[in-house]
C-alpha cells in the first residue's frame, strides 16, 4: 500500500510538469548543442551534457508547473484540463507551487554554472513564459502565444550557447524555427479545442476570430515555418539530406494546413497538431544526421 501510494505520488508531480512539453524542449537544446559542436568543431564535456539536460529540463518543468499553478481555476473548467492533477486534487495547489519554484530554482543554478549567457536565457524564457505569458496574456490578449512564443525558443539557444559563442547566428535561427513553430502548435490545438476555450474565456486566436481568418492565419504561419525552415541551407551549414527531409516534411505539414483551410473542421485541426510535434523533431533529427553525413 504504502509503495503504491509513492507510486502515484510521485506520477502526480511528473504529471504536473507538463513533459509532453518538457520533452520536446529538452530535445531541442540537446540537439542546438550538438549542433553548434559539429559546426565548430568542438567536442563539450560530459559534465556540461549533463548540466545543459537538468538545466532545461528542470527549468521547462518547472515554469510548467507554476503555469499549471496560476491557471489552476480555469483548468477546472475546461474538459481538456479538468483531470489534471492541481484541479483533480491529486496536489494541493501550495505543493505545487513550491515544487515548480523549486525546479526553477535548479534551472537558474544549473544554467549559472554552465555560463551566464545560458543564465540570462534560462531567466529570460522562464519569465516570459510564467509571467508574460500565464500571468499577464494569457486570459486578456489574442497575442498571448505570440509574445509567450519567445520561451519556446530558448531551450534551442540556452543549448547553443553551452557550447560555444562562435557562429551564435546559428543559435538565434534554430530558437527562430521554434518561435515560428509555435503559433501554428498551439492555434490548431485552440481551433479544435475552441468551445473550451471560450468556456474558461481564454482569448485565443480560434475563440475570439471567425474560423476563416483562424484557418488563413494557421495556414500562412505555417507555410511562414516551412519556407524559413527550408531557407536555413542556404546559411552554409546544412546540405541536401536536410534540404530533402525539411522539404518533404514541409510539404506534408503545408498540404495539412491547406486542407483545412478550404475544409475547417475539428478533426483537421486536431489532425495538424499532432503531426506539428514530431515535424519540429524531424527537423532537428535531419540537421544532426545532415552534419555527422558531411
């Protein structure tokens, strides 16, 4: 009884981080550092691997669950949330607070320790995410995950800028793709998922906008991402295995957009949003299997 108690404990405070989302964050860091060695030639310890992984993953988690802190009451009321483990009270709303700035805390002092410029990222990402975004825009202004965007693009350059300064516009340009990424990641969640959304009068694109005008933006975010992601081999950097990968996915990614721009229904938008995840991945897998072919 008592290890199976642990059990769930412990399941409801990894539960609380959000690591869908950690996860993929936590990968695009890895694979900026790996990255940016390759590039330049530079092999980084094994103790700055490690650093550079509890870094973001603590501070990625972390920020999530203050996150999960601060919309506690309208997770409550949207069905998409409502199980989660603050408003299912399988945590006490003060546990997870405290738990999620300790994570932070961690995040901070990891990134101290690799350089400050990681520290400064590190700072940077958590605030905009955590106050910019869940505190400030979030429940007042359709631009909420556009201004909040800036966060989801840190991890990449927080894991560049572990390895190296030399070559940084590299660095700016993956956290670019990611930045990119993000509006079309969370707008074809919200078109799916718009009721909700108006039910905890949360102002995103899809609720507070006709289903047209959300389609045609999503559609032209998304080909936005996929030009600038196929325009990153003309920096020197990235040959024809990427070129090839980035297109192809691009393409698919474009064509989902397209469809449901002339066919707007839920079923497309939920369609769209889930392929989003594992093209940003396939992306960064291309560059990495691109510089270790060359």
């Amino acid at each position: 009884m008592l290890k199976n108690d642990i059990s769930s404990r412990v399941k409801n405070y990894w539960e609380v981080t959000k690591p869908k989302i950690w996860y993929l964050l936590v990968f695009t860091a890895f694979a900026s550092a790996f990255i940016a060695s390759k590039i330049n030639g530079i092999e980084l310890d094994p103790l700055l691997w490690i650093l550079l992984i509890a870094s973001v993953t603590a501070g990625s988690a972390g920020a999530n669950t203050v996150s999960s802190y601060i919309d506690r009451d309208i997770d409550a009321i949207m069905d998409r949330t409502k199980h989660r483990p603050i408003p299912s009270n399988r945590i006490s709303a003060k546990n997870a607070l405290y738990y999620g700035l300790i994570l932070v805390a961690i995040a901070l002092i990891t990134s101290y320790v690799i350089n400050l410029y990681a520290f400064i990222l590190m700072a940077f990402g958590i605030f905009d995410y955590v106050v910019v975004y869940s505190k400030l825009l979030k429940r007042r202004s359709r631009a909420n995950i556009i201004l909040g965007g800036f966060s989801g693009g840190m991890p990449a350059l927080i894991g560049y800028v572990t390895v190296t300064l030399t070559n940084i516009e590299v660095g700016i340009i993956l956290a670019a793709l990611v930045f990119l990424w993000i509006p079309m990641h969370i707008w074809s969640l919200a078109l799916r998922l718009r009721e909700d959304y108006a039910k905890a009068r949360v102002p995103m694109l899809p609720v507070v906008s006709s289903m047209s005008l959300s389609t045609r933006i999503i559609a032209v975010t998304t080909l936005l991402m996929v030009v600038f992601s196929v325009m990153l081999v003309y920096t020197g950097y990235f040959g024809f295995i990427y070129l090839l990968i980035a297109s192809i996915s691009g393409a698919i990614i474009t064509l989902m957009s397209i469809k449901l721009l002339f066919e707007p229904d839920e079923i497309k938008s939920w369609r769209l949003f889930k392929f989003s995840s594992p093209y940003l991945t396939i992306l960064f897998i291309a560059m990495m299997v691109d510089l270790v072919v060359r």
